[in-house]
C-alpha cells in the first residue's frame, strides 16, 4: 500500500520556487570569482574557454579586458581585433608576446544563432618574469655559500644538502654558513611561471687556502717594492741635490778666499813722475837701464804676492828700489887709481 505524500506548506513552495527560478537565471552568468591565469613575460599564452558549445550553433564570441573590447569573431565574418598582439582560437584568445601591460581580467561571451548568450567566463591574468639558473659561490674564509638568482619575478630561493632543506628566502640571494662539507649542494629558484635549480661540491683544503694568501703575499709584496723604489728615488733626488748645492757654495767661497789673497793691486807709477836721478858710474853697454815705467814693472812681476796683512798695512803706490850696480872689474880699478897717484 502506498504511503500518501506529505503535501508541502507554503514556506517550502515559496523557497522551492526562488531556487528553481536562481537556478536557471544562473546558466551563462559571469562568474563572480575569475579564473587566475600565470604568464610568462615574453612568451605567447592561450585564455582557454571550458565546456565550449558546438561550433554549428555558435554565431559570436566577443573578448573584452576591463570592459573594453580587445578581439570578436561571427560566424559570417571573420575576425577582428583591435591590436595584432590579440588573436582568437577556438573560442580561446591567444595573446602574443606578453608585456607587463597585457595583464589584467579578461572576459568572454559566446552568442549563439538566436543571439543568446550561452557562456560567460572571466579570467584574471598576471604576469611573471621567468626565473634564471642560481648561481652558487663560496668564500672558504668565512665558511659562507652564496645562491643567487638575477632574474625573475618574486622567486623563492632553496637550500638543500643531502636532500635536507637548510634555508629558504623570497629574495634573490641567500647566504648559508655551513657546519660540513660531507655533501653537494643544491640551490632551487622558482616562482608562478617555472623552477630553476643548480648544484655544486664545495671544496676548502689548505692549499687553496694558501693560495689566497699567496696572492695576498705577493700582492702586498709589488707594492712594498713600488714604495721602496719611490722612496730611493727621492733620497738619490735630494742628495744630489744637496751635494750640487754644496759644491756651489764650496766654489763661492773658494773664489772669495782667492779675491782676498790677491787683494788690491798696487798703482802703476804715473809717466809724469820723474825719473830718479841718474847714477854717477857708468854702465856697461849690455846693462843699459830700462825706463823707470818698465822697471817698475818687472819688479812688480818678479816680486812675491804680499800678504793680506802687509797689503793693507802699504798706503799708496810702492816706492822704487834702487838698482843695485855691479863692481868694476879690479884691473879697471887700478888703472882709474894709477893716474890719480901719479
């Protein structure tokens, strides 16, 4: 036997109505939440449209961004676009080339023969720099690994030894100071669009120590001797220098001496002296007596420089000397006295 069923109250008809009417109001509504879409800066990316509707009962598609129109497709025309960049694929809308710019929410709508919409959807587009390989690099010194990335947009950088992650950072550089070296090292950089990764094995014996200490050695090593050579060089400078400076003054003061050695030359006689008085004794032809200006001036040329003290004690021009005259040979003599006695 059939159990009757409960009629339903005016409350539930009332609620069962509203929900039936939201349902199909609904049906090719925009969706309220868009759909979040990653791409690559300067790479080419399709906006897909799920559940697409036959292409026999499809008449248009229009693609908007922000409320503007980007691209539109009928089916009795062909396609058409406001930039070149913009391209629609079955039903999807590629965009070419993506710039920092493209980003933002995309919405489409597809009309069919009637010209009724049957499908909305809306896509939020961001866009992303690609990630570079991380480079790793150590300093044995201070026992620190470096992981770099140069490029990307917001990448995640990892740390890894051993499979064990040891540090992570939303930067790009990361700085670890390790506790061993039994194991390589991995760096991974990442973001939206891709993932990066690098390993290296680091190796810190003492000769490569020592090598960083030779280079220091012999670095510091060329500029000492840069210094020293400077240094020489301007000593040897001055010395010379000085040593010309006190042969100058040595040859100053060496012709200063001479001058006052020297010291004033006598007067020569004026002409208009006159002569000293004749001697009474005759002289021989071959000792005949020179002018008294040449005589004094063979006495002065034979006669000794005098001294400083005497030059200065002399005033005036020097006296003649008289001149010595030689003996009568003694048969001369006799022969004067003879007639004198007779």
């Amino acid at each position: 036997m059939r159990k009757p069923v409960p009629k339903m109250s005016v409350p539930q008809k009332i609620l069962a109505s509203f929900l039936l009417i939201f349902s199909f109001s609904a049906e090719g509504a925009v969706s309220q939440d868009p759909r979040t879409i990653w791409g690559a800066l300067g790479q080419d990316i399709i906006l897909e449209t799920p559940g697409s509707q036959p292409s026999d009962a499809i008449n248009e598609i229009r693609w908007e961004k922000e409320g503007t129109m980007v691209a539109q497709m009928r089916k009795d025309k062909r396609s058409s676009q406001q930039d070149k960049s913009y391209e629609i694929l079955n039903e999807g809308l590629k965009i070419k080339h993506l710039k920092r710019n493209d980003g933002g929410t995309y919405n489409v709508t597809v009309y069919d023969t009637g010209g009724k919409s049957v499908l909305q959807r809306a896509f939020d587009l961001r866009i992303q720099e690609m990630v570079s390989k991380p480079k790793i690099s150590w300093d044995c010194r201070n026992t620190t690994l470096t992981c770099e990335t140069e490029k990307g947009t917001d990448p995640q950088l990892k740390l890894f030894q051993s499979e064990k992650e040891l540090k992570t950072g939303t930067q790009k550089v990361i700085r670890y100071k390790w506790a061993n070296l039994n194991a390589a090292f991995k760096c991974t950089a990442s973001n939206r669009i891709n993932e990066e990764s690098s390993m290296a094995a680091i190796s810190c014996s003492e000769k490569g120590l020592s090598m960083y200490v030779i280079i220091g050695t012999c670095g510091g090593g060329v500029l000492l001797l840069i210094f020293v050579s400077l240094l020489i060089f301007h000593l040897r400078k001055r010395k010379k220098q000085s040593s010309r400076r006190n042969g100058e003054q040595l040859e100053i003061k060496a012709h200063r001496m001479t001058s006052e050695e020297r010291g004033p030359r006598p007067h020569q006689m004026p002409a208009s002296q006159p002569p000293p008085p004749p001697l009474h004794r005759s002289q021989a032809p071959s000792q005949r007596p020179l002018p008294p200006g040449h005589r004094v001036q063979n006495q002065q040329k034979k006669r000794p420089l005098p001294t400083g003290t005497q030059v200065h004690q002399q005033k005036g021009p020097p006296l003649p000397r008289p001149r010595v005259q030689p003996k009568p040979p003694s048969g001369d003599a006799e022969n004067t006295m003879s007639p004198s006695s007779s």
